[in-house]
C-alpha cells in the first residue's frame, strides 16, 4: 500500500539521466539501466525529495491539461517502490 502524504526521492544507487543515445531518460544503477517511456520518466522527475503523490499528481495534470492521472501515476509509483528505484524521504 502506498503512502500518498510521504515525500519521494531516488533510492540510494540509483540516478534517473537523459541518455542522448538512446533520445530518452533512463535510470542508471551499478548492475544496468531500465530505459523509460516519457510518462514514466515525467513522473520520476517529480521524485525528488520534495514531493509526494498529491504533490506529484497535481503538477503532471497542471503540466498536461489533463485530470485523473492519479490511479495511474500511484501504480506506476508502486512499481518504483517494489523495485526499489524510489524510497520514501
């Protein structure tokens, strides 16, 4: 279950970076490198220590005129917490 009030940062290892060569963010760890579609990597950026899922969700759908991003943006969040590129701050 995700904490939707806790602030989420980028696990320690792991680094989201545009790559040139592949034209796309990916996040970089000592074993690999997992390459993101732009909604993934959308929300990634929002990981950074200072905001949580109301934070991050209100800023994509500002971003991109939209609304009901929340469901979506929660379950790719959990993915990122199971695979341990994200943490709670």
């Amino acid at each position: 279950m995700m904490n939707a009030e806790q602030i989420l940062k980028f696990s320690p290892g792991y680094r989201l970076q545009w790559e040139e060569a592949q034209q796309k963010f990916v996040i970089l760890y000592p074993e690999g490198m997992v390459e993101l579609n732009q909604s993934s990597a959308e929300i990634l950026k929002l990981c950074d220590g200072s905001n949580n899922l109301s934070a991050i969700v209100t800023e994509l759908e500002a971003k991109f005129a939209t609304s009901g991003l929340e469901a979506d943006i929660s379950q790719f969040l959990k993915v990122a917490l199971q695979n341990g590129w994200i943490q709670y701050a």
